[in-house]
C-alpha cells in the first residue's frame, strides 16, 4: 500500500492510498481520514460506501465529515465504488450505472465480470487486514486503527452497500447507516440490470444483495439509522424506504428512517445530516 | 439571471445562477448560499472569491461554510472567477495560471482581453446590482439581501482579489479576510504573468491590483483576517504573507495573520478554518 497524498484538516490527516487488491485482480484507491486522537489512541472505525458515479473522493471532500470525526475521535474509510483500469471489464454502452464507478458492493459470479468485481470481500476481508498491515509502516506517528470496532455507513448505491453488509454481518459492524439507500435493489431499474449481470438470473441469488431481502430472511438487532430526502428524483422508483420502513416494522428492527422535506440526492443533503449519523455510529462504537 | 439548480442544505438554499453579464460580455454562472433566516430577514452577504482553475463550484461544494452560514445568518455569493466561454481569449499555451478560471479580479486594460476581462467591475459594481434586481423574482419565499452590509473573503488568487477589492473599496465592505492570498502579485510569477498581459507593462499601473502596494498608497482600517498553512506549496514564491504582515507593522494596519502548522493550499485547510472566518465578519456584519 502507497500513500499518494496526504493534507492536514482539523488537525487530523486525511490520506489517499493505493494499492494492488487480490480480491479486485486490479490497483485500487482508497481515502483514510485519521483524527487528532489516533496519534495517542487506537481509534474505532467508520466505513463510508459511495454511490454511483463515485470514487473514494466525492465523501471526502463534500462531506465535511472530518470536522465532526475529529471531535468524536472517529478514523473513516471510503473506498472506491468498483474495480478499476483498462483491464476491468466495464459498461458496454458507456451507461453510468453499471461497470467501472457502479460495482454495487457484490461478489460477481458471472463472466466476464466475477475476476474482478468482487467489492463486497474486498471491503469486508481483505481491506481491514490490509490497512491494518500497511498503515503503521507507511504513518509511524499514528497508533493502528482499532478495527474490532467498526460501523458502516454510505450513500445511495454505497447506502445499499452498507446496509447489505452490516445486516449479512453483524459481528463485524457495529451499528449500519445510510443516506437515500437503495433498499430494494431487486425490485429497482438500478438493482435489476445491475445484479442480473453480476450475479446471474436467478433471483434467489440476489437476496443476499438486497437489504429487505436480507431482513426477511436474517432480521436486525444493531442500530440502524437511514435519512431520505424527500425532493430526490430517485425516491419512487430506485430507493423506496417505504419497503425498508414495512419490513422492520414486520419483524420489530428498530429502524430510525427520518424523511427530510425538500433535501435531494447531492451532497449537501448528506453533508447536512452527516453530523447525526457519525454521533450515532460514535454511540455505537463507544460501547465496550 | 437565470436560476439553474437549486437545493436545499442545512435549512437553506443553494443556488446556482446564469445570467448574461454586461461587464464581461459573456454568460457568466455565479453560486448563492441562502441562510434559512432569509426567508424572513434581508440579510447580509459574504463574498467569496476563488483561486486559480476555479469556478463557483469550489467553494460551494468543498469548503462547508453553508452550515456556519445558516447558523448566523449569512448569504454568500460565490462568483466564477474569469469570463468564460469560446469567444473569450484563453491562455494560447493551455496554462492554467492565466486566461480562462484566472482572471484575477482586475479590469483588463490590454487587447485582446480588455474586452471581457472586467471581473473587478463584474463582482464589486455589476453583481450587486444584477442580484438585487434578479432574485426576488426568481425566489418569491425569499426576502431580498441587503447589500449595505457586504464583506469580502478568498482564497489564494480569490485572497488577492479580496483584500484589493475591500482596500480599495472600505465604504462597501465592512470587513475582508483571505486564504493564503497572493499577497504581493507584484512581485511573484502568477501576479507577474497575469498583470503584465492583462494590465501592461507600465508596473505603476499593477500597484491598485497588488494588496501590499495599496496598504502602502492607502492604508486600510477595516477589521482584516488572513489564515496561511505553513505546509503551502506556494508560500515563499507566489503567496508572500510576509510582506502582508511587514506593511501592516509599519502602518499599524490591524491584521490579524494566522500561520497554520502543517496546512496547505487545499480546500481541506479552507474546510478546517472557514468558521472562524464566518465569525469574524459576522461580527462586522452585525455592527449598526
């Protein structure tokens, strides 16, 4: 792992790394914020998943996330959205919503696309272990980051993403939050061309792709924030918190869905209600 | 003026606005934050001027001023930072340090760029007016601005470009604070480039657009607040502070220069820094 950049903000580092993943088969990207505390402590951990068209920047410099994580004492981590390069099989039309900046957080299982996107292990498995490994050598003055406490949170495609994971793994996050998330990729444009070329036809492989899918068959017990803004031109037809909204309350998971009259689907939504979630997550991850 | 985007973000609105600029002879698009307050209240405005290769954008979406300035109150105005389009001349080498996005902030005196370049009339005469005009008309649930209290911050060739504009112009801005502005342009490569095409090379002509040659021709008794990151790229060839803080020394300019360990030329020191420099105008803003 190659820390191509670094800037100071809020006294804490925001970094830019790159390495070569063996779970993507390709080099990768991915931002690190550290806050103030990490000099002296071994802080927890806050996963950030973007949305289509996205790479691990968008979050990191709109956000402004820094600010409240370094009060809170909070490293965040936001990888990229898909495998990368000329190699990596992408888009055949040029679309915006499926290959390179579209990987949904999946396993792919069909060609040509399973060699290399295969986001949902790199996130989970192999970039905790690889951060964990790199980081102390490439940033001797911070202590390693505590990844026994991790949360997870993301946007849009990334809020699915987030949502899926936390859900399929509960022991690993802590609490799961999400901005305008996809909550039914099965049922959704977005979802259905996505997940028919990733994962294949049959539908029941999709379920474990799908976070009110994945609620049906597993359940919840872990904090679980979403913020929707209510003017997103997405609402009806891609992300449908209204499923997410029915089926916790079928099965009693304490969901916290809080509709925003007139926010849309951009940063400044999420850079409006970015403070709550990370004090959530901050609760979360203060328990021992 | 021509509204194009809109969104809601921390209960106020964020705008984004075309319109046919008489100053430059070109469309110009211009950025507009406004505080929840200004529903009810005519409130006041903060200036805001970008650096180098930047547009109205920059700011906007990078720096996170608009949750301080809904907190107190505060529009901002966001200005691009050249004339813009095919029939404006642009740099015939491609640079990015003149022409198109580096426009200075000066009245240009020379052929070919006289003609579009008048970015110091374009933000200090032609938008205030062009705005109060516009926007009561085009957000009808939004009380006008009021322009008799204005104040005036940037960054780098923005800082520039504030601190002339408000050292010139101390009966229109009550109080102006810069980013790593260049300080002397005078006497550093960008400023040189820049005045010589745009101004000509008569160097007496360059000391109204040059902050330190107008402390020492003019003085300045408005409250000034300058932040500079001592990890800055820039700091020694193109920015100057020193010289800044030499001429209000010996004028007993009350300049309050703030250096920044380990900050450099990024949004990210911008980002860290911003409310300290909403407070401090709002302060003068708030003056009877």
């Amino acid at each position: 792992m190659e820390l191509i950049e670094q800037s100071r903000i809020f006294e804490g580092r925001q970094l830019r790394l790159r390495h070569a993943s063996s779970s993507c088969h390709c080099d990768m990207t991915l931002a690190i914020f550290l806050p103030p505390q990490a000099v002296d402590q071994s802080v927890p951990v806050v996963w950030w998943l973007s949305g289509l068209t996205c790479n691990d920047q968008n979050f990191t410099t709109k956000a402004g996330a820094q600010r409240i994580a370094a009060e809170l004492g909070l490293a965040i981590i936001a990888p990229d959205t898909s495998p990368r390069g000329a190699e990596v099989p992408d888009a055949e039309d040029g679309a915006w919503d499926f290959g390179q900046g579209a990987g949904f957080y999946v396993n792919a299982t069909q060609a040509p696309y399973d060699r290399h996107y295969q986001m949902a292990d790199y996130i989970q498995q192999e970039l905790p272990s690889a951060i964990q490994q790199a980081l102390p050598s490439l940033l001797k003055d911070f202590k390693p980051l505590d990844f026994s406490r991790q949360s997870i949170s993301g946007h849009s495609m990334g809020g699915h993403g987030a949502l899926t994971l936390a859900i399929k793994h509960p022991e690993q996050y802590r609490s799961a939050s999400a901005f305008a998330p996809i909550c039914a990729p099965s049922d959704c444009p977005w979802g259905q061309k996505a997940l028919g070329a990733y994962i294949g036809q049959d539908r029941n492989a999709w379920r474990k792709y799908d976070a009110v899918a994945l609620l049906e068959d597993r359940g919840y017990s872990k904090p679980l924030l979403v913020d929707q803004g209510m003017a997103d031109s997405f609402l009806d037809v891609q992300l449908m918190p209204d499923r997410l909204e029915k089926i916790c309350q079928e099965k009693r998971i304490p969901l916290t869905l809080n509709r925003r009259a007139g926010y849309d689907h951009s940063y400044y939504f999420i850079s409006t209600f970015i403070e709550s979630h990370l004090r959530f997550h901050a609760e979360a991850l203060a328990q021992v």
